[in-house]
C-alpha cells in the first residue's frame, strides 16, 4: 500500500485508571489491522509498554519524539511526556485526569495539522479533567472549540444514528435551550453529515418531541406546538425529509426509528438511553459537524473493571473503523463535488479492470 494513502489513526488515550488502555491495546494487537492503517497512541511509550504487560497482550510498539518518524506497520507511540506516573485502576484522579487532557491536546493538535487524519478517543472522567484551562463537559465541546464548523453528538451503530439537540445540559435548561435557529442548524448539521459522511443522497430525518406525548396540545407544556412542529414543517418545505415531532416513549418500540436514516432527540437521555439499551457495547460516539473527523466508544471509563482485563473491545473497534470509514466517505464526496465527470470516468475505468 502507499505510504501517502495509509489512513494515520491518532488515539488519545483518555483516563489511564478505566479501561481505555486496555480496550486499545486489545483493538492493536491483531497485526492484521497495522496493513490497513497507521496508529499512533498519544502518551507515554513507557507507560503503554507497561500496560501492555498488565493486560499480557503482544504488540509490536515503537515510541516516537517526533511525529515526522512515524513508522507504518508498527503500533507508534509518541511520548507527550516522559515522567512516570502513579496509576491506580479504578480510582477517580485529578493528576491522571491532567495526563488525560494532555494526550486530547496533543491529538487534536496534529489533528490540525493534518498529521494524523482521523482522531479516535478513550473515554475520560468527565469529573476529573477539569482545570483552569479546561472546562469543558466532554471531548465534543473541546472539540468544538478547536476545529473548524458546528458540532453534533451522533450516535452510530450500524444504520441506527441519534443525534442530539442539546447534549450535556441539565434537564431543567433543556427547554429553553430548544430555539428555532438551534433546531435548523442541528438538522442541517446531520442533513449535511448523512450525505457526505455516509454516502446517502436523500436522507430521512425523524425529531424527537420535547415533553411527554408532544405536550398533549399544551397540557404538558406548549414547545412542541409553537416552536419545534412550526420549525420542522418550514425546514421540509425547503426540500430536507425532516419528519415530527415524534412522542419519544414510542418511537423506538414500535421499531418507527428503522423507517429513518438519522433520529435527533431533544435532550441526552430521551436519545442515548433508547439508543445504549439497542447498542451497548457496539455504539460509537461520532462528533459530526466538524472539519476533521473523531469518533469514540459509547462507555465510559468502567472503573468497576478497570485493570481487571476484563474489557471488551468491540466498541472502540468499532469507532476505530468507523472514523477511516468516514474518511474515505469524506474524500469520496469531496472528489465527486470537485470534479463529477473525472469521478466518474475512474469509477467506470477502475470497474473495467474487474468485468
């Protein structure tokens, strides 16, 4: 494979008390998956050489200072600090919660500057991370700030997607949250994600209502009838299949969400409890919107097993996989709109070759 089309991973890696060591280690450690991409872990090669030692996994790792000598075929490590540091599997701590942001700010970083070209990350405390320079209430709010464009918690796992209208916002605020230039520009956030990220050309969008039973025409409150219905119907006579609001106790029981390519939910849990209960442990947590592309797994750091090896993988293989699928997703699309009839002549020559 060529060395300029080999997709770089970068890997933050997150709380170094939970099970985001582990689970990438796991991930890394088939070599097969080194021919179809490069990682690199942003840490401390000591430290993952010791973990991988914890876990008894055998990987082929190779510490970097400088991310110019990244080497293909080989599970990189660039060392984003070299001193050691205490690691207690389970226990909530401020010290590793700073190592925590120091790997993010590094990733992003060569995010930016298109070092690495996807960006998948552990899961963090979201307790233990905040600092005088960081107050943020999770990777996408970080993220946001950082890169280029709006961001959208999408959750994926296979052809169910959830995205939200506000994310991590206690419930009482959530209503007043809720405005129409808020609901356009989320769903053209996923409007726009759905055809360039996942290659489809008319996507249909159902929203989630705000209160119980859509408000029961103002009896439980009266947003679904003067902001959220109003705000869907002017948007879909503009061309998008935007479709609700949907009363949200139902919607996913009677299986209504398959009839749809993207659901958005009004809050977190109306859309992360329904979508966590279908998916767990094979859900990604993909942050739309953004000029770059970073995906991650739906749980958290477990500290109930961390250091136990008994983690399972599945879902940071999954956003590890689903990021270089965007990517090419990504490219593809951008290649079509920058020149279709080029596009499409390769496509029919490169089919030839398999007639």
């Amino acid at each position: 494979m060529d060395k300029q089309k080999r997709i770089v991973v970068g890997i933050s890696i997150g709380d170094l008390n939970g099970i985001g060591s582990e689970v990438v280690l796991k991930t890394l450690q088939d070599q097969r998956i080194l021919e179809l991409f490069t990682p690199v872990i942003f840490a401390s090669f000591k430290i993952i050489n010791h973990l991988k030692k914890v876990y008894n996994i055998e990987c082929n790792l190779h510490g970097i200072d400088n991310l110019n000598n990244i080497a293909e075929k080989k599970i990189n490590v660039f060392n984003v600090w070299k001193e050691p540091i205490d690691i207690n599997f389970g226990k909530e701590d401020p010290k590793i919660g700073e190592y925590a942001i120091k790997s993010l700010k590094s990733a992003v970083s060569a995010l930016k500057n298109n070092t690495i070209d996807v960006l998948v990350t552990a899961p963090i405390n979201k307790s233990n991370i905040q600092a005088d320079d960081f107050k943020f209430p999770g990777h996408t709010d970080y993220l946001n700030q950082e890169l280029e464009g709006n961001s959208l918690m999408l959750m994926i796992s296979g052809k169910l997607r959830v995205g939200l209208l506000t994310d991590h916002v206690a419930v009482k605020d959530v209503s007043k949250n809720i405005t129409k230039e808020l609901i356009e520009s989320k769903i053209n956030i996923i409007q726009e994600t759905l055809i360039q990220d996942f290659g489809i050309r008319k996507p249909k969008i159902a929203v989630l209502g705000i209160n119980p039973h859509n408000g029961d025409n103002g009896v439980i409150g009266n947003e679904d009838d003067t902001i959220l219905r109003p705000t869907i119907d002017e948007i879909r006579k503009k061309g998008t299949l935007v479709y609700g609001p949907y009363a949200a106790d139902s919607f996913f029981g009677s299986s209504n969400y398959q009839n749809f390519d993207a659901i958005i939910a009004s809050y977190h849990d109306q859309g992360l409890i329904p979508f966590k209960t279908l998916s767990f442990g094979r859900g990604v947590n993909y942050t739309a919107g953004l000029n770059k592309i970073r995906t991650s797994p739906d749980h958290g750091t477990a500290y109930d097993i961390a250091g136990k090896n008994l983690a399972n993988n599945e879902s940071f293989n999954e956003a590890l996989f689903t990021a270089i699928e965007i990517y090419k997703k990504r490219k593809e699309y951008s290649n079509l709109s920058k020149n279709p009839l080029k596009v499409t002549v390769s496509t029919k020559t490169h089919q030839k070759r398999f007639d």
